[in-house]
C-alpha cells in the first residue's frame, strides 16, 4: 500500500469516527442527563434506545427545508457549511495512535504532521466563529443578530486566555508540533503535573468556545429564542447542532493530547512498534477523549447558565491575569 492510498484511507477514517463519535455522544448526552434528571432518556428507537441518533438525523433530512424571504439566501446556507467544515479540519493535526509499523514500512496516525500544528489549530478554530457570525446577519432577525454577536465576543474574549495559556505550554515544552508534544510526555510524564493552572485555563476556555453551558450564551432561549440559529431548520439546524458536538470530540482529543499524554500510557510508551503498540496506543488515546466528553456532558448538566456581565468578567478580569501570571511563573522556573 503506498503512503498516498494509507493517507486517504486514514483521512477518510478519522472523518467516519469524527461523525460517529459526534452522533453517538448526542445519545450519550440524552442518557445521562436523564439520569441526572431521574429519567428515562431515549428508548423507543432500537434496544436502550441506541438507533436515536439516526432517528434523529433521518428527521433533520426530511423536515422542510425553510429559507426566509427577508434573508440573504447565499450565506444563509453558507453559514451552517462554513461551521460544520471549520469543525472537521481541525483534527487533521492530531496524533490518534503512535506510528504503524509493518516490516520496514513506518505509516503515521496523523492526517498532517505540521511543524505548526497548534497555530493551525487555533487559526482553524477562529474561522468557525465567521460560521456563525454569518449564519446570524443572514437571518435578518434581532434575535439572530443579537446571538451571532454574543458568540464572536464570547469566542474572541476566551480565545485570548487560550492562547496564552498555550504560550506557557509551549515554553515548557519548545515545539508547536503536536507530535513533539506528545512524544516527550512518554509514561506518565504529562504537561498537567507541570502545567496545572494552564489545564485549568485552558479547559475552561474550551467549554466557552464550545457555546455550551455553562457558557451558552449565544444561544439563550430566556433571552434571545433560539440565539445565532433561530430562523434555520432541517439539516442546516442539523449542522450547527452537530457541528456543536464535533467541537466536544475535538476540543477532547486536543485536552488529551496537549495536556495528558495523547496516547502515551506507561506500559503503551515503552513497548517496541508495531500494530499492538499502535492499536493499544489509539484505544489509551480515545480512552482519554471518552472521560472528557463526559465531563462535558456532566458540566454542561450541572452548572447553571451564567449572566453576560459574569461571562465576560470571567474571561477578561481573572482568566487572562492568571493566563499572564502563568506565563510568568514558567518563564521563572525555566530560567531559575
């Protein structure tokens, strides 16, 4: 097999599981909020209810496709396709698994192995906020407009400590290839004992950029409807919603891989390569992905809704001083 057709196989590979995981985790979600909630959750479609989530997609396809007379037709449909692409791209620098090995042939588990994969990530997640800005303009509704603003602010403002929280990890650790990073957290040497405060930092930068509670500001039904995604329906509501979810996958495996190790597990990192290694390197790395997800379903059912004044306190007034504070403090500790 030549490494062109591996590459497309693994592409094609990681964009099934993106969508598969993004589906199955809307299930994930309907469940334990119905236990937390003394429930039953989905249970009609299939046993425990486990064909939902198609259920649920064949309903989005077949439901009326309605545009607004009063709206801008070309980015009303632009804006969904814009968050829903923005949303897959951003896997394409994450390591999944370490290299296959096969006789002298050596295949990489990552669709991009770029020098700069953490910029691109972050210049890849920027674009997405245009998805929704644009979605809530075509609208030509207030209530639209008024949720499209509120996601651009919330997103910029938290991307800020974000990314400055990475400024610290980088220092540490002197590469913007994900790979690299991933490489020198072998055994249980991870970037969270070092970095506990960017961690910290950093996940909650990831729920606010996510849109989802406690942080879902912009799509606030006591206040604004339905927020940036109010006038759609059908799948272009579809992509939005699911988009939300590839967004939860993602931000997990990027927490995984920058902080805890990615696949690196103490018996995994010090065995030889091969398909065992890689195999039990991929089921370590979305073992990790797992438990963020459902501490995102967990929070997001937990935590109440905060007011925008909070929201943007918290991003501007404590989050980007601790992210400054953090950088100071690594800087001091490398030099002395």
């Amino acid at each position: 097999m030549s490494d062109l057709i591996f590459k497309i196989i693994f592409i094609a590979s990681v964009f099934g599981i993106s969508l598969f995981i993004a589906m199955y985790t809307t299930y994930a979600e309907r469940k334990l909020a119905a236990f937390l909630q003394d429930r039953l959750g989905p249970n009609r479609a299939g046993p425990f209810g486990i064909l939902q989530p198609l259920a649920d997609g064949i309903k989005l396809f077949f439901k009326e496709e309605f545009i607004p007379k009063v709206s801008d037709k070309f980015l009303f449909i632009l804006g969904p396709a814009l968050f829903m692409c923005t949303a897959l791209m951003t896997s394409a620098v994450i390591p999944f698994a370490p290299d296959l090995k096969i006789g002298d042939r050596i295949f990489e588990m990552q669709a991009a192995d770029l020098n700069v994969g953490i910029l691109y990530i972050f210049g890849v997640v920027s674009l997405g906020v245009y998805g929704i800005l644009i979605g809530g303009w075509a609208s030509n509704n207030k209530f639209s407009l008024l949720g499209a603003i509120r996601a651009a602010s919330q997103n910029i403002s938290y991307e800020l400590a974000m990314g400055l929280s990475i400024v610290s990890l980088i220092m540490v650790s002197s590469s913007l290839s994900l790979r690299d990073m991933v490489e020198q957290q072998a055994g249980l040497n991870w970037n969270v004992i070092y970095q506990p405060l960017g961690f910290l930092i950093f996940i909650i930068c990831a729920f606010a950029e996510t849109n989802r509670a406690p942080f879902d500001l912009p799509e606030c039904e006591t206040e604004l409807v339905g927020g940036f995604h109010t006038e759609f329906s059908s799948m272009k509501l579809g992509f939005y919603l699911f988009a939300e979810y590839i967004h939860v996958f993602i931000s997990s495996a990027v927490i995984s891989t920058l902080y805890f190790g990615g696949y690196q597990f103490p018996f995994v990192s010090s065995m030889e390569p091969g398909i065992l290694k890689t195999v039990l390197g991929a089921a370590v790395m979305f073992g990790k992905i797992t438990f963020f997800i459902f501490l995102f379903i967990w929070i997001r059912w937990t935590l109440p809704r905060f007011r925008y004044d909070q929201l943007m306190n918290l991003g501007w007034k404590v989050l980007i001083p601790l992210a400054v504070l953090n950088i100071l403090l690594t800087a001091l500790f490398i030099l002395f």
